[in-house]
C-alpha cells in the first residue's frame, strides 16, 4: 500500500436521486488524478428503501435489479449504473471496496411466532422476562427477485436476536431462544455482550447461514468485480466467523482481495486483543487516532501534540492501520458524533498524509462537502496534501516530538524519490522548529509547499533549517524548484 490513499467516497446525507454512480462514474479520472487510489463505496445492496444509507440491510442479492422495497435502484443507482462506474474506476487503476454489512438484516418480507425471552438493554446476559412466545419480523422470502441467485429463505432460527415483539407491541431487546443457543460468542463485551446491534440479528454461528454468507461472497465479488471489503459493525460480529469468512473467500479468489473494518473501540487493550483474536486477517480504521484529533482540536492549546499517537493502532500495529479524520458516524447529528473542528482538518489530514504509516482514509464530507448541516468540504487543502505525499512523503522518518504545542517529522525519501520533506504542526503560536534534512541539503532553498508561508529557509552546513508555521496550523516545507 506504498502512499496508496483511499476515499470514503460517500457521506451520511447525499441525495436520494440515484444518480450516484453515474455521477461517480464521470469523476473517476478526477479522482486519481487527486491522488486518491482506492475508494470505499457505501452499502451496495437493496436497503429498506432509498433513502436509506444502506446500513439498513435487505437483500443482499439485489444490487439495484429487483423491484423491492418500493423501487429497482437502491439510493446510488441500478446494478447496470454501478458496474459501469466500478468498470470506469478500474480503468483509472482505482480500486473499489464495497462496504459489507453481515451483522443485521431489516425489512422483513413476513414476522413470525417463536419463543425468546427479553433482556436488560445495558446488560444483554440478564434476562428481564420469562421465555415466552413473541412475533418478530424475521422472514426473508424476497419475492420481488423470486430465487433468483439464491432459494434461501431466512427464519427465526437464523437470528440470534430482535427489537419487537408485534404480538404485543414492545420494544426493547429478545434473544431468540433455539435449542439451547446463547448470544454468539467472540464479540465486544461491552453491555455484557454486544451480539445484537439492531433489527434482526444475524446468528453468525448457524452453519446454514455461514453457508449462505460464504455463497453471496463468492458470488458477490464476481457480480461486481470488488477489490476487497470494508466489514461493518465488527464489534458486534463473532471473531471466529469473520476469521471463517475471511479464509473461505480468500481460498475461492482468484486475486488479492483487501480487507478492513469499523471496530468503534477508543481503547488500545480492546483493540490489540481484536486483531489478535482475529489473527491480524483484517485492517482497522483507527478511532483511537481518530478521538485523539478530536480532543485535539476541541482542547486547543490545551493539548498536548506529543501524546497525539499514544495508543493507537497505526503506533502499535502500523501495518494493519487505517487512518482517518473523520467518517459517516462521526459527521455531526450521527449517534458517534465526534467531529474534528474545522481549524484542525488540516492538521489532521497531514497527520495521516504525510507520514510513514497507516493507509489513510480521506472523508468525502471533508473533501467535497456534508448536506446536513451543510459543512464546505476541504478540498483545495486536501489535494495540495495529495499533491505532496505522493511528491515528496517516501522513506524513513524522524519525529520531532518536542514540545505540547510544537510537533513535526522529516522524511527522508527513497531511491525513486529522493527529495526530503518536513512538516512542522504548531496548536499554538506562529513558530519555528528546527529539524536537520541531511548534511548533502546544506545551502538549499526550502519553500512551504502549501503556501501558508512566504519565506525561503536555508539549510545551514549541519542540513538543520528553522522551519516556520503559523499559528494553528501545518507547514511542509521542501526543496524550491
């Protein structure tokens, strides 16, 4: 993933017309000439309608071809719309990753009568009523796609948990009561155990249903040519399956397939034990990192720069790291709302473009814009930060860990690109810091390559240059041209 970089190529409120991927389609050599590599496309299978993100998961089957849920296309298109627009990003040598969502199912075709028994929403192994008969929608037929591809019909036993009982028309949470099955096991401990996220929860230990699942992913990635998986809710998915399924695809593949996940934990213990329990088979966004920007630019001055790293993923397991600024979840009015302020974008986006490590995520709403409430996007900003990793961010690095308020780091390029590259951060005043580029850089003029600063700095005899930055923000300087 050598300075490959990803987009986020979506945002929580796009409009619900279906011209997404034609739209997609026709930006696709833009895209790449910005420097982005790879783009992490939203939910593409049939939601509960199309104004649903796609998280809302359906039919997994219907990729924009069947009348269901009121239309053919989903909220981005039909299936013809979307293999076009895959078929133009491959064109441009853009890989496309689809983002999966395996834990839940919504939208049930028909509810049915079974035996479950509800539980405290805080504490999912206390149970708050006797076991009972309750009538839940569970039922997936699919008669709008009528077999086509799979004859599987999904029942109450495929699920280890609902959110109403329609018989007597509660809400809260009902573990389904089969045999003597419990919640899956290998999932986040929060609330005692977090299997059930929301809707009907897939009950990823049932064979039929891992069978089921190992058939859509062979089918899948061939329908429409993907280049890996973005995992959805894993802190909610049985360890052991994800390993499973992992293994199953990669073993029937006929090419390298990239695989990465959302594992919404701010704790660097929980995060070492997923991966190791997973055994390293996927990537992880970086939320620790994430939170850490955003306490950053919520404390200001208050913060101090050189703890910005301190237990993350992409400082303990670089090479399994995806970083990002912010995402769908984080965007203001999401329930995970945790938006970094504005004055820090910058910062926060040399943070995870100009460094060695990490396989960086850029956000949509960041780069264009987010609909609700409307935010401008960055986009000049983060295409100059593109314009320089792929220029100039190769080889080793040393770090100028310091001062609170005052960070930066050298890199010190390769072979192929052998020009050095210093960034210098400053949360606080205008500032300079000193940072040697190599004795051979002695008597060359240094210009800030996103033009916050007007000054040429000179390289003494030691390859030392006092590099400036202006208050609250980043500068990258490197050799004038």
């Amino acid at each position: 993933m050598l300075n490959k970089v990803m987009m986020q190529a979506f945002e929580w409120y796009l409009p619900d017309d279906g011209a997404y991927y034609k739209n997609l389609k026709a930006k696709a050599k833009k895209i790449k000439e910005a420097g982005i590599d790879a783009l992490w496309l939203p939910p593409m299978f049939k939601a509960t309608g199309t104004n649903d993100v796609g998280y809302g998961a359906y039919d997994l089957y219907d990729l924009g071809e069947f009348d269901q849920k009121g239309s053919v296309r989903t909220k981005y298109g039909t299936l013809e719309e979307l293999r076009d627009a895959i078929d133009e990003c491959h064109k441009y040598d853009i890989s496309v990753y689809a983002d999966v969502v395996l834990n839940h199912k919504a939208g049930a075709d028909f509810s049915e009568v079974f035996r479950a028994v509800q539980v405290d929403e805080n504490d999912r192994n206390k149970e708050i009523s006797e076991p009972r008969d309750i009538e839940g929608w569970t039922g997936f037929d699919y008669p709008g796609r009528n077999k086509k591809y799979s004859d599987f019909v999904w029942h109450f036993n495929h699920f280890s948990g609902v959110d109403f009982d329609h018989k007597t028309g509660t809400s809260g949470i009902f573990k389904v009561l089969v045999d003597d099955r419990d919640w899956n096991q290998g999932v986040s401990e929060e609330k005692g155990n977090f299997d059930y996220l929301m809707f009907a929860d897939v009950d990823l230990e049932n064979q039929d249903v891992k069978n089921e699942l190992f058939k859509w992913s062979w089918w899948f990635i061939n329908h429409v040519n993907v280049d890996g998986f973005r995992f959805d809710a894993l802190k909610h998915i049985s360890d052991s399956f994800l390993i499973e399924f992992i293994i199953d695809l990669e073993e029937k593949a006929d090419r390298d397939l990239y695989f990465f996940g959302e594992f919404w934990m701010n704790n660097k213990m929980t995060n070492n034990k997923f991966l190791y329990e997973t055994k390293y088979r996927t990537d992880l966004f970086d939320v620790v990192l994430h939170f850490n920007m955003y306490s950053a630019s919520m404390d200001g001055q208050n913060y101090d720069m050189r703890k910005i790293f301190d237990n993350t993923i992409v400082q303990e397991h670089p090479q399994l790291a995806v970083t990002f600024v912010d995402n769908h979840d984080s965007q203001p009015k999401q329930s995970l709302e945790s938006f970094v302020q504005p004055w820090f974008k910058k910062i926060g986006y040399g943070l995870i473009l100009l460094r060695r490590d990490g396989y960086p995520c850029v956000f949509y709403g960041d780069y264009e814009e987010i609909k609700d409430p409307y935010i401008p996007g960055h986009k000049d900003m983060i295409n100059n930060l593109l314009y320089i990793r792929k220029s100039y961010a190769y080889g080793d690095q040393t770090d100028y860990f310091n001062e609170p308020q005052l960070i930066g780091w050298v890199r010190h390029g390769d072979d192929d690109h052998p020009g050095k590259l210093a960034v210098v951060i400053s949360t606080g005043d205008m500032n300079t810091l000193k940072m040697n580029v190599g004795a051979n850089q002695a008597g060359k003029a240094y210009v800030d390559l996103t033009g916050g600063n007007e000054n040429e700095i000179i390289i003494d005899e030691n390859g030392d240059g006092d590099f400036q930055v202006g208050p609250g923000n980043l500068a990258a300087w490197a050799e004038k041209i």
